[in-house]
C-alpha cells in the first residue's frame, strides 16, 4: 500500500523555481522593482524579451 505523504505535489521540471539570482540595485531601484510587481514581474520580461542577434556580438 503506497503511503500518503501529503502536501503539494512536486511542479514539473519546466515550471520549478530553483535558480536563485542575485542583482545589486539602489535602494530606489529595488523599490521601483517591488511597485512593477518583484520577481513575478521580471520573470515575465525575461520570458517576453527578444534575444539579440548572435552575429553583433
């Protein structure tokens, strides 16, 4: 008989948050970052962002 471990069940590979990413900003910056909507929103840029051209670097 399988036991019931309970909790949340594991997200699957693709949707896990487990890359910790550290940035220096201002105090002002990190403010502005916490009103645009914090880590939320900058995942959603980064995902809507454009990757540059690989032949200008």
């Amino acid at each position: 008989m399988e036991r019931n471990r309970g909790g949340r069940p594991p997200k699957p590979e693709a949707e896990r948050l487990d890359v910790p990413v550290v940035i220096r900003l201002t105090h002002a910056l990190r403010d502005k970052l916490t009103r645009l909507g914090g880590p939320a929103w900058l995942r959603e840029r980064i995902k809507r962002a454009k990757e540059p051209d690989r032949d200008r670097e």
